[in-house]
C-alpha cells in the first residue's frame, strides 16, 4: 500500500469521525443529508460482501468494519437518537435516491467484469458511491449558510477522492499491468462532482469567512 | 490478473 492510499483512506475515516463528532457533541445533525448517510450504508453493504468469502489483510478487513458500522452508527442517531432526529431537516432533503440507485444498477448490470451476483452488486457499488454525495450538495445549497464541520465533512470526502486519484497514477507506474477501468473512471466522476465545492469552501477559508454557497 | 480487478481498495 502506497503513501497516497493510506493518506486517502485515513482521509475518510477522519470524515467520518468528524461528522460523528459532530452530532454526538451538538447533538444536532442539521444541514446532514439522511439520504446521503443512506446511500453510504448501501455502498458499503453491497461492495464489503466479500468480507465473508476473501480476505485481503488485517488492515482491509478491520477498515470495512469500520467503515459499516460508523455508517449504521450515523443513520441510528438520525433516524432514532430522541435529541438528534429531531433536528434532521426532512423538508430540505427531498432529492430522489431512486434517481441514483437504478441508472447505478442498470449501468453495473451492463458494464461490468463478470455477470455474477457479488461482481455486478461491487460494479454497483463503486457507481453508486460516485454520486451519493448530490443529496448532500443539494441540501447544503438549499441551506445556505454550511456550518464549519459539515463544510469539513464535505471536504475531507472530497479530499479522500482525490488521494485516490493520486494513488491510482503511482500504482500505475509502479505495478505492472495494473488497470481497473470501472473505478479509475467512476472515481474520477467522484472527484470532479467536488470541484464546485471545493471552489467555495477554498474561497472561504482564504477570505477567513463561514462557507457560503450561491443562491 | 488477466484483467481483473484487485479488490484490494476500501
């Protein structure tokens, strides 16, 4: 494992734990997209289900845990935590999932490696986690104002995004014959979907200011 | 590897 993947992963394992953070110590999960958190659980479910049949490393496994029950860990203060779920914005974050989940699994049904049960489910997987930020962007543009730590969130995901692009390019010149053609360009998408946040959140910290988006 | 995609990513 390269510099880069491990500053990536460890890039979204801080992501997370900032937004836990968050809402365990404000008790408030305002201006976090339910919907998003959501589509994470399913990305996780559907792409981690080789856990019970291959394993990779220590490492590999002991971070897929992680990452599946930090996200159910966030959905539960959402959903049903007495304090938190109440200060869920339901009105604000409408975006249709739908509209993400079945183009991502006709796309993982006809582009694919192998047409078998667990391929297609990881194909869809790395298609689904592509866009399953939009709810979160949609919200955060409905709202306005983007508090310091949800803007970190936001951030550190895309951050995450990027060190893979940029251990992607390392592990191409350094291991022969390496390629994976879904995920170069499914991450990719990921990244450039970002590129817009990344803007404000950059001009805002130059300029000393709270994160604004534009109306 | 032939091709096939190391899943050996988070």
């Amino acid at each position: 494992m390269n510099i880069f993947r491990l500053a990536g992963d460890m890039t979204h394992l801080l992501s997370i734990i900032v937004l836990l953070l968050k809402i365990q110590a404000t008790k408030s999960c305002a201006g976090v997209s339910l919907k998003t958190q959501e589509l994470y659980a399913v990305v996780f479910v559907t792409r981690y289900l080789d856990l019970f049949y291959s394993f990779i490393s220590l490492y590999n496994t002991v971070m897929k845990i992680i990452f599946l029950l930090t996200a159910f860990t966030i959905i539960w203060y959402m959903r049903k935590h007495k304090v938190v779920c109440q200060t869920y914005d339901k009105e604000q974050d409408t975006f249709r999932v739908l509209f993400l989940i079945v183009p991502c699994f006709v796309l993982a049904l006809l582009v694919n490696h192998e047409m078998s049960v667990t391929e297609v489910l990881w194909t869809f997987s790395i298609y689904l986690e592509a866009v399953a930020i939009l709810p979160q962007l949609v919200l955060l543009q409905r709202t306005k104002n983007v508090d310091n730590l949800t803007g970190n969130y936001i951030f550190m995901l895309g951050s995450y995004r990027a060190l893979y692009l940029v251990n992607w390019v390392y592990r191409y010149f350094t291991e022969l014959g390496y390629r994976q053609w879904i995920v170069w360009v499914s991450g990719t998408v990921q990244t450039c979907v970002y590129l817009d946040f990344f803007y404000y959140y950059v001009q805002a910290w130059r300029n000393n200011e709270r994160m604004k988006l534009p109306g | 590897n032939g091709g096939k995609e190391r899943k050996d990513e988070l």
